[in-house]
C-alpha cells in the first residue's frame, strides 16, 4: 500500500542524496505539479475509502497519475469478472477529468467494446451539470466505475446500443451473453 508519508520519505531521501552529489540540485529540481500535489492527499483518501469490489495497482508507485482499478462485482450480472480499467490522470487535473479506458472486454450497455466508457463524471462538459467538476476526486471515479455495474447500469443512454437493445429484446439471452463474456474474458 502507497501511503503519503512513505512517499515524502522516499522524496525527501532522494533529494537528501541530490544535494550530497550535487549543491545545484536542489535549485534546478523539478517542481511538483498542482496535479502531483493533489494526487499525493487524495490516493491515501481513495485507498481507504474504496469500494470493497476495487482495488488499485500503481505499476510504478513514482507515477500517481497512471494506474489500474480492478473492479470485481459481487453481484449483477457481471459477478465474479475481474474488469481492469487504466486511469491517466492529464496534467491540467483537477480542473479536467482523467482519462478512462476498460481493458477487460465486456458486453456492458455503457462500456463499449473497445473499451470506451459512457459515464457522467468523466465527462468534462456536461448539459445535466452532472459531469466532471474540480470539487470531484479520484476516490468518485473509483465508485462511480464500481456502480456502472450496478445502480448506474443505464440501458435508457447507452453507449454500447447493441447491448442495450439485446437487453430489451430478450434479457435471459443478454444475460447469457454477459456471462459468456465475463467466463472467457474477465476471469482471474
């Protein structure tokens, strides 16, 4: 687990050896974006307020602003799948939204195939004003990918328009399908 004062440590450790190789260092080091800044309070906060079906896995504990959600839902129609989404936090963050692409495939009214994901908070402009605002944290992108597969499954907006009319037409062969889906692709 990253925690904010193990990260400070291994910053401070770091330019404590900078400065011994070099007493320019500290003059021409790199300072922390507003993104770094906010990332470094609010991982901490998204890592102990997460849902219990997320998980998040920083392939490089340095980079806070590109990791992976595993969501695994324990009910619905998709339970029992492992659905591996990236998030790429931009560096204009928080004043715009991160970036959001599924891995896993899935048969999903709001995740299309390619892994494109219909979801209102991530959207930078929006009509409803439920869209991204800077009062948003990542902790609200984390649950809100967790409820896309269950309170905010919306068949009535969908992105993925043929799953969604599959799912009028006939919800056992739906469901059929979202568990073919989940057995051959999103299985551990």
């Amino acid at each position: 687990m990253l925690t904010l004062s193990k990260k400070r440590k291994e910053d401070a450790a770091r330019r404590a050896n900078n400065s011994l190789s070099s007493p320019q260092t500290s003059d021409n080091s790199k300072r922390a974006s507003v993104r770094d800044m906010l990332l470094n309070k609010e991982v901490p906060e998204m890592d102990v307020n997460l849902p219990s079906s997320c998980t998040v896995d920083f392939e490089d504990p340095n980079k806070l602003h590109s990791f992976k959600l595993i969501v695994t839902p324990e009910e619905g129609y998709w339970r029992g799948g492992r659905f591996v989404f990236s998030i790429h936090v931009p560096e204009e963050y928080n004043i715009v939204p991160p970036t959001v692409k599924c891995l896993t495939r899935i048969w999903h009214p709001n995740i299309s195939e390619d892994g494109n994901i219909c979801l209102s908070i991530l959207r930078e402009h929006s009509v409803d004003g439920t869209g991204w605002a800077p009062t948003r944290r990542m902790k609200d992108v984390a649950w809100g990918l967790s409820f896309l597969f269950s309170d905010l499954l919306n068949f009535d907006d969908p992105l993925n328009i043929e799953a969604a009319e599959h799912y009028q037409r006939n919800r056992s062969d739906f469901e059929a399908k979202v568990r073919h889906y989940v057995e051959r692709y999103a299985k551990s």
